[in-house]
C-alpha cells in the first residue's frame, strides 16, 4: 500500500521495493537473467498462449 500511494519519484524508479526500501532483485548469480533469456521466456509465452508476434 506504501509504494502506490508513494511520490512519484520513489515509486517510478523500476525497483523492487521491499519494506519501503528498494532491495535488490537477485541476491545469487544464478538467478540472474539474460536478454536472451527473457527473449526466449517472451517466445515460449506466445507460443503457449497462441499469441501471434507483432
């Protein structure tokens, strides 16, 4: 409820807010990601979903 009445300023930074503070998204290497990565997570979505690219 904090970060959605939160100033625009601190709720439109792209963070992850935890606790009314931004926390960082991955605390281990191997859950970071890739482009490539998010690319094929994108693709097999549309493809499970029947969703044409455009």
């Amino acid at each position: 409820m904090w970060l959605a009445a939160a100033p625009a300023l601190a709720a439109g930074t792209g963070r992850f807010w935890h606790d009314r503070r931004p926390r960082p998204e991955h605390y281990v290497p191997w859950t970071w990601e890739s482009a490539a990565g998010r690319e094929h997570l994108w693709e097999r979505c549309r493809t499970l979903t029947g969703t044409s690219r455009g």
